[in-house]
C-alpha cells in the first residue's frame, strides 16, 4: 500500500521514492504507463478534489488515481522507469496550492453555514475554476452573504488547520460537522475553534492562506441548493476579469460603472423598438412587392399562378406568398435563389390546388423535406437548379 506522504505534509513539494510495479496503457495514445511507488506526494482525484500533476522521474504525471488495493497510481507520460528505480516526484505547486485554497475554503464555508443557520452541505465538487458546495436547503440571499462575512472572519482572523487522527470509535464522540462512515482510523481537519471534519484532502495550515472566500452564483438542486464558490487565487482573478469588463462596458456606453445596468435595459427597450419598427416596415414592403407579383400571375386552369425564384430567406418567402394569396383567385408558389432551394407554396381562399402535395412532389424528386397544409406549406433542402425546379413546379400545377 502506497506511503501517502500528503496526509501529514501537504506542503511537501519534492519527495523521492522507489518504482513498485510499471504498466503499459496500450489502449491510451502515445506512451503512456501506469505508475506505482513506494511513497509519494501526488494527490489522486477523490472526496470531490482533482488530482496533482508534476513530473515522476523523466515522465509528466497527467492523472492521478486511487485503486481498489489502497495504491496511489501515477498515469505517466514519456520515458518509463523500471521496477525497482529510484525516482524523484516533484508536485506542480501552483495547481496544488490552488485546490488547498479551494478545499478548505470550502471546509470554513460549510462550518459557517452550519453555525448560523443549521445548513449542511451534502456535497462537494473542486473544478478548474469554479468550486461548488450542495446544501439541505434554498438560502436567501442574505443568508448567503451572512455566511460569507462568518467564512471570511475566520479567514481573517488567521486560525491554525491541523491534522489530527482518531479511531472511528473516538471520533463518535468528537464534534464533527458531518459523521463520517469511514471505520478504522479516521484523519481529522481541525479548524482552530471553528471545525472539526473527517477529510482525506489537502488544505494549507492556517485559515489566513486561503486569502478570501466568495460565493459567486447560486441555484436550486435537487431540493436544496448548489452554491459555486471561490477561494484566494481564484477570487483575484475573477475580480480582474469583472474589472476589465465593467471597463469595457464603461467605455462602450459612455458612463460611469453604476450607471451600466440602466444603460443597458435603455439599449434593450431601444433594440426591441427598432424591431418593432422594422418588421412593420418589412411587412408593409411585402404587402407592396405582393401586389406587384400578382399582378404578373400566368393563367391556369384554377385561377392565376404567380411562380418566382427571388433572392429571399424562408420569412421573406412566406410573408410575399401571404401578401400574394391575400387577392381571391391566386397561387403562389415562391422558390429561394439560393441552393439548396427553400420553397413556400400558398393559396387563396377560393383557389382548390393542394399546396402541401406541390411541396412533397418537389421534394420527393430533388431532395429536401418538406411540408404543411392545403393553404399553405414550405420546405427546403431541393437540389436543383432553379430553372428545373421551376419547371417542374409549373409543370405540377398545370
């Protein structure tokens, strides 16, 4: 069973161990081998936290997992060592330091809301730039941000984090937040006077090295709530990209940063007005290019055929068909210049020709789909070129 070395050292960078077994992943890409040691330093994906990378040796470690025998397997990329050599392991400390942040963050955030208001959290997730905490139930807003003043005191105020270990049997008599089902020996995260947790993670030594806690976002899961979180680093980095985009939008909008809310609800109204406006001038423009075209309908044994290809999208099609077909005694069936074709077939009131049929003919001989009712059905999708499809069209009705 793999020397966990980060139980108790979750600072240790650098560590040296002994090669207990190399397995090729033949089914991965590239080279890529199964690594087991001694000892080591690596953290493996587990209790909601992501894995250490760094190197082993020569190889990159890119995975971190935790086996079913009690080993810590190292998933390594580049030259394999050979059972039984001495490797040296070096931690990526950056990406460590992070996920300590995170999780005790979370660990001070979670002791909080319990404090205050009874609140447990069920769950735990650390990702890549968010972290995220599942409670018993919603939190008001206010709630929330009570408890990130209770998270942020402790922060603050520096308390030390210990590792301590306890048999299941004197842990049931400790003050845990959450009771462990864990048997055997139990290893403890203790919050100076603010928590007590059975955790396998890794967490920095005193409250002060998480930097801040904030809760970015918040919504209902499965009848509680899921709060996404941030801690130290992170927390700074989020703030710089508000920053830069609050400057961008004050730039854009020529006012100050209060001011951006209201700005853009008066460009959303003014947006919503200059829709409105346009599609009353489009429709007005269809209506007037309606009237033309059919007055240039050809004869046919039901009435007046008005047969177009027009440079137009499937709105455009339809609101002229419509337009057409508003005059007693017409069909309009109106193809796209554009290929693959689009098609809308439309009918006056007192007109017979099924619409539908004219589509699903066209479609069933050049391709494309299509569909709808007597009085009005389009389609798209007909490869052909224009002059065949409207042949074809002029041929079916007449």
């Amino acid at each position: 069973m793999t020397d966990r070395l980060y139980y108790d050292d979750p600072y240790k960078r650098e560590f040296d161990a002994t090669v207990a077994s190399v397995q090729p992943l033949t089914e991965v890409e590239g080279s890529r081998h199964a690594i087991r040691v001694d000892r080591t330093a690596f953290y493996p994906t587990t209790g909601g936290q992501p894995f250490d990378t760094g190197t082993l040796g020569p190889s990159r470690v890119v995975d971190v997992v935790d086996d079913e025998s009690g080993d810590v397997v190292h998933v390594v990329e580049g030259p394999a060592p050979r059972v039984g050599d001495a490797v040296h392991g070096v931690i990526d400390w950056a990406r460590r330091f992070d996920h300590m942040q995170q999780h005790t963050g979370q660990h001070v955030l979670s002791a909080a809301l319990v404090r205050l208001f009874g609140v447990k959290t069920v769950s735990f997730h650390l990702g890549s730039e968010m972290s995220t905490i599942d409670v018993t139930r919603e939190l008001t807003s206010r709630e929330i941000a009570a408890g990130e003043d209770e998270a942020n005191r402790i922060v603050w105020e520096d308390h030390q984090v210990s590792i301590r270990y306890a048999s299941a049997e004197e842990a049931a008599a400790m003050p845990l937040r959450k009771e462990s089902a864990r048997k055997g020996t139990l290893r403890l995260i203790d919050v100076e006077g603010f928590d007590l947790s059975a955790c396998g993670g890794t967490h920095v030594s005193r409250t002060g090295a998480i930097g801040i806690v904030a809760v970015t976002a918040w919504e209902r899961f499965k009848g509680g709530q899921r709060l996404e979180f941030a801690c130290g680093g992170r927390v700074l980095a989020r703030f710089r990209s508000l920053r830069d985009l609050t400057a961008a939008a004050v730039r854009s909008l020529s006012v100050l940063p209060a001011e951006v809310p209201g700005a853009i609800e008066r460009l959303q109204g003014e947006v919503k007005d200059h829709k409105r406006a346009l599609s009353d001038l489009q429709g007005a423009l269809a209506n007037y290019e309606g009237r033309e075209l059919a007055d240039s309908a050809e004869p046919f044994s039901g009435g007046g055929l008005v047969l177009r290809a027009l440079d137009a999208d499937a709105a455009r099609l339809k609101a002229l068909a419509s337009a057409i077909t508003s005059k007693p005694g017409l069909l309009a069936v109106l193809l796209s210049t554009s290929l693959p074709s689009l098609i809308v077939a439309a009918r006056s009131s007192d007109v017979s020709m099924s619409c539908n049929e004219i589509v699903s003919a066209l479609a069933k001989r050049f391709g494309g789909r299509g569909g709808g009712k007597p009085d009005l059905a389009q389609g798209g999708g007909l490869n052909a070129p224009v002059e065949e499809l409207l042949g074809e069209a002029r041929r079916l009705v007449k």
